[in-house]
C-alpha cells in the first residue's frame, strides 16, 4: 500500500479562465479505442449503449426500444440470503395526503423548435428545469476507454483473488442492463401520452456500479415550469396502475420524493423521481470515475456489500447510502500518496459544467483521455487501506469529504457542516449526502465497523473474514442455472 498525501501527480494548473482546453498531464494516455464491452469485463460485442430519443406525446408510439429480442430464461431476483430484510425509504400511500392541482390528462404541447435549448440548474432538484428537443439524440452512455490491462494484474494475492471472484459474479450484466432499458423505453411510451417528458436510466444502472439485484433508478425530465413532485407522481401512480405490466406501485416521500413500482415481465424494481437532473449528472461522473481504472468497480462493489451486510448502508435507517460510501470510496483513492484517481472535476471542468444542457451530459466524458495511475496496489491492499484509512486516519470532526477537489477541506461554520456527524459535498450541488447520518448511536456503529473489519482483514487477509463472500457467490452462481 502507498502512504497518504495531499497532493495528485500529473496535474497541470488552469490558467485560462473557469472552462480550460483538457489539461495534457505527463500519465495521460490518449489512445483512444472502442470498448469491447460496457458494464463488463468479460461480454463483448456491445458497442454503446441505446439512444435516448424525445418525441411529443403524439408520435410516441414510434418510440421503439432499441432492442426487440425477448431475452430467454430471465433469473428472478430474489431477496439475498446473507443480507439485512429492511426497508430502504418509509412508504406512503398517496391515498393519504391530499393531490395538489387537478390530475386531468394533459394536451401534447405544440411542437417546439429544433434548435430550442434550455439550460438547467444544479442548484435545485426542482428548479424548472427542461429537456432540450434536439433533432439529433446523443447516446445516453459514453463508450468506456478500453483498457488492455488484465484485471488479474491486481490480483496475484488470495484477498484480491477472492474480491475479484466475488465482482465477476456480482456485477451486472449486459441482459439485465437490457431489461431496464426495455423497461424505461416502454414506461416513456406510456408516460408521453400524459406528459412531455423525457425518462432517463440513472444511478447504479448506469454508472457501471450495479449489482444484478439492483434496482433501476428513473428521472423523468419535464417540459413544465416548477413542477410539484408530489402531483406529478401522483399522476403517474393513477397511470401506472392501468399499465398491465406494472405494479405494487408506492408513492414515498422523502427529500426527492419517487414513485416505487415493479416490471411484472422482468420482476424489476424501480423508483422514479421527477426533474431531479443532478442525479443524471453524477450518474456520468461516477461513471466517468468507475471506468478509470480497472480496480474502481471492484473495490466498490466488494465495499457495498460488505457494508450491507453490517448494516451500515441504508440512509433510511440513519447509516450511509450507497451514494454517500461511493464518495467516501473515491476520496481516498484520489488522496493516496499515489492516487488511484484525479479530480476530474478540477481537471476537466468543461465536461462536468453543471449549467451544461442535460442532453449533453453524456457527451461530456467522452473528451476526458483515461488516466494512468502509478499506484499499482492490489484490489486486497486497497481495502485494507480504505477500511484503514476511515478507521485510524480521517478526521470525522474537522473534515469534509470533497471528490470535487480530491481532498478532504476543513469544517467550516456553515449550516451544511455544523453539527454534522459525516461531512460528504455532493460534487454538483455541493450539499451534505451523509447528512442521513444524524444519531451518535449510528455514527458510531459506523466507526466501529470500519475498525474492526480491518482490524480483522489486516491479520487474516481473507475476504471471508469480514463478508460472506464464499455463501455470496453460490447463491449468485447457483442462480444463473
């Protein structure tokens, strides 16, 4: 493992205004090449993933998914064995709490122009944010750099091995990256009859940090002006429960509020959320981040379920979301000695401007060339590090988790910061994430955690020790016969 330091290797300063041409560090490489697969090691032959196209509401019967082919001999997700049975959100039954504003269908609005662009703000979930018409739609997903680097370079050691064993097994795979979009493309259909509207695949689905059971996150972008969440989705609830192929729909209210419901053809489980844009924005940086480096998905698919399993990974419940520990995941590979990763927010601040038109927020990681890290550690040296890192060395009191500057900044006086347990900035809107962290109790659970699994890890060096990664992967195994 590499000591810690403050500073990243292979940075040039800007010097020529806030939106600078990309930076040419001397560990930049800019072969450029198609990937020979997305979301995956290992399944060729995808070579991007489909378009997003917006058509009004009278022509969206046209709107065909991309693929057509029915998939044979769909696993059902089933509940994980090794796994806490809670709940994620607390429910509520829109019947309960009065509808603002009529729930009449709406008339598709006239059609706009081409070339009508409309430029959102990160400031607010809700801000009156639109989609823009484009004529031309970009792809939703960039191709992920090719990296002729085995992932078996890291993992020479029986930790890594097992880690690497563990992702292989658990990570998502193409066919159920095509149901979700099958899905989406269908529900948009349907949604477009009510609603000039865009409906875009975000979260772990899309960012390449899926599991197979994770659920699918969906944003619907509207055309109109401010509108109130709580009305819109319960508007769709009404629609969704005239869906055939839709149901046990739950309106939950939370700080974004989301309208939960499953696929019955492909027993998905979704949650859809009304113009919240910033998180089809962190969607592509995290993606942006998790393709860097062949070691990102990995470690942080490994890390996740060895919080579920301790229970330290449920918002709802006061411990991290899995938004939150991505974040604390990535500060430390950027604050290594070596770092594992750049700021590419400070480095190319054009491909993550967040007043960008949210159609070309997947255009813009596609002008980043992939870094090169020194740091060669082992996937198993990494976690050892990362439980390390939180468990003797951050300042839980005086710091605040930063991807955006790759370091950790001072506690400040602000109302973001006081008082609060764990500080993570959301790298766009530049909030606390972890603020769902509000009992000392959980807090230190959390702490504890973190000390005593790597208390264990760094004497027995076997993943079995802090997670049961053995009984994980028979039962993902056992699943796919």
């Amino acid at each position: 493992m590499f000591t810690r330091g403050a500073a990243l290797r292979g940075r040039s300063a800007h010097s020529h205004g806030p939106y600078p041409p990309p930076p040419v560090p001397r560990y930049y490489d800019y072969n450029h090449q198609r990937p020979t697969a997305v979301n995956s090691f290992n399944v060729p032959g995808l070579e991007r993933l489909p378009t997003y196209e917006w058509k009004s509401s009278h022509s969206a019967s046209q709107d065909a998914p991309l693929y057509t082919a029915a998939l044979p001999n769909r696993r059902k997700r089933q509940n994980e064995e090794y796994s806490p049975n809670v709940v994620k959100r607390q429910r509520l039954d829109s019947s309960t709490h009065p509808k603002t504003g009529s729930t009449s269908v709406r008339a598709p609005p006239p059609h706009l122009c081409p070339d009508q662009v409309f430029a959102g703000s990160s400031q607010s979930s809700y801000s009156g944010f639109h989609p823009s018409l484009h004529p031309n739609p970009r792809p939703q997903v960039p191709p992920a750099p090719e990296n002729h680097i085995s992932l078996q370079t890291y993992a020479k050691d029986k930790l890594s091995t097992q880690m690497v064993e563990l992702f292989e097994v658990c990570q998502q795979q193409l066919s159920d990256l095509t149901w979700k979009e099958m899905c989406r493309a269908r529900l948009q259909r349907d949604i477009q009859q009510v609603y000039a509207a865009r409906l875009y695949l975000t979260g772990s689905s899309m960012n390449g940090l899926g599991c197979r059971n994770s659920d699918a996150d969906l944003c619907l972008v509207l055309q109109l002006q401010r509108p109130d969440p709580i009305h819109v989705l319960s508007v769709l609830q009404k629609l969704f429960k005239s869906l055939p192929y839709v149901e046990r729909t739950q309106l939950i209210r939370a700080k974004v509020p989301i309208l939960r419901f499953k696929d019955k053809d492909s027993d998905l489980d979704f949650d859809l959320n009304i113009n919240n844009t910033v998180g089809i924005r962190n969607t592509f940086l995290l993606r942006s981040y998790a393709y860097a480096d062949l070691r990102i998905r990995p470690l942080i698919l490994v890390i996740k379920k060895w919080a579920w399993h301790h229970q330290i990974n449920d918002a709802s419940k006061g411990t991290l979301s899995s938004y939150t520990l991505v974040l604390m995941i990535l500060h430390y590979l950027q604050t290594l000695n070596e770092p594992v990763l750049p700021s590419l927010q400070r480095d190319h601040p054009e491909c993550f401007n967040p007043l960008m038109d949210i159609n070309m927020v997947p255009e813009g990681p596609k002008h980043i060339p992939p870094y090169i890290s020194r740091n060669q550690s082992s996937l198993g040296d990494l976690l050892v590090g990362f439980l390390k890192y939180y468990a003797t060395n951050f300042r839980w009191d005086k710091q605040v988790i930063s991807i955006r500057e790759a370091r950790a900044f001072p506690k400040n006086n602000s109302k973001e910061w006081r008082n609060k347990y764990i500080c993570v900035e959301e790298p766009f809107e530049r909030n606390n994430v972890a603020r769902a962290v509000h009992e000392k109790f959980k807090f230190d659970t959390i702490k504890a955690q973190f000390a005593e699994s790597f208390r264990i890890l760094q004497e027995r060096k076997d993943l079995n020790s802090i997670l049961p990664a053995s009984a994980i992967i028979n039962m993902e195994s056992a699943g796919r016969r």
